[in-house]
C-alpha cells in the first residue's frame, strides 16, 4: 500500500539541484586543486549544508538541522514518484557490498507500481562538469519485482516528482 504523501518538494530540488550544478561546474571543476580529494568532500560537505538551507529549512525542519560540524540531525524522508513512464537502473548489489553495479537489471516501471526514496543526486562522472540528470533512490516496494526492494537504482529527474512523505512529519 503506497505511504501517503503531503507535501511536492520537487521544485524546491529543482532550485537545489541548480546551485549545487552552478558550484561544482562555475567554482570548483574548472580547478584542478579543488576538484582533488579533499576539496570534493569540501564540495559535499557545502552541499549538504546548502541542502539544510534551500530544502530542509524551507519545510520547517530546522530543529533536525544540526549545529554545524557535528553530525547529520536526523533525517527526512522523502518519496520519489514517477510522472510518466521511465527505466530504474537498478543497483545489482545491496547497499552494504561497498560498491555499486547500476544497470543490473534495467527495469521499466510505470506510474504507481513502486515506492522509491530520495537518496541523492547523481552523476556518472565526480570528476567533471556535473548535470546531476539522475536521481538516486532506495526502492522500498515494487510490486513486479520484489527482489529488488531494498536495492539502490537510478531514474531520470524530469520522469519525476518528489514529495515530503507523511512519516516524515512523525519522525521528530
């Protein structure tokens, strides 16, 4: 049965996904000092802290946004729903194996025949410009292929809306 949702946010991703793309691709990839190790987990940890600010605070969750440095607060959840029909690259492996194989399988999936959850953004390649095209999720039920609940997978953004997810709301 699908969780009730309560809230769109997809425009509020829409704006984050953005800036997040204006700062890798404008500020930190055309340097070849700041796309280096360190300075891409600089670029994530600013992320993160720009998500808290452009999503998080928005929606009211500022009593989950923790005092900079120190832990992630606890989290929101948020449901991915698909607008049109669209392909899952699902992730072969669970999210423990420390690796991830997309595209194992390649699954066709229509409006309301799963549950995914928002994880990230994502692109193929961390070291050039960034277009974060894709979404990375966490399928919670799907109805044709069960065995793969609880695998990652991607999906393009634009087959898709993104909604504050009920339980969030009762997770405080």
């Amino acid at each position: 049965m699908p969780k009730p949702l309560t809230e769109e946010c997809t425009q509020l991703f829409l704006q984050y996904r953005e800036v997040a793309r204006l700062v890798w691709n404008l500020g930190f990839w055309p340097d070849p000092e700041l796309r280096a190790g360190a300075c891409v987990l600089s670029y994530e940890d600013a992320m993160a802290r720009l998500f808290e600010g452009m999503v998080l605070l928005r929606l009211g969750y500022g009593e989950r946004v923790p005092a900079w440095p120190h832990g992630l607060g606890q989290p929101i959840k948020f449901a991915v729903t698909i607008k049109s029909p669209a392909q899952l690259d699902v992730n072969g492996n669970l999210p423990d194996a420390g690796y991830s194989m997309f595209g194992d399988p390649v699954v066709q999936v229509d409006p309301g025949q799963c549950e995914l959850r928002f994880m990230s953004f994502f692109d193929w390649s961390q070291l050039a410009p960034r277009d974060y095209r894709w979404l990375r999720v966490l399928i919670e039920r799907f109805d044709d292929r069960p065995e793969t609940v609880g695998h990652e997978a991607l999906i393009e953004f634009d087959k898709c809306s993104i909604w504050l997810a009920e339980e969030a709301c009762n997770d405080v």
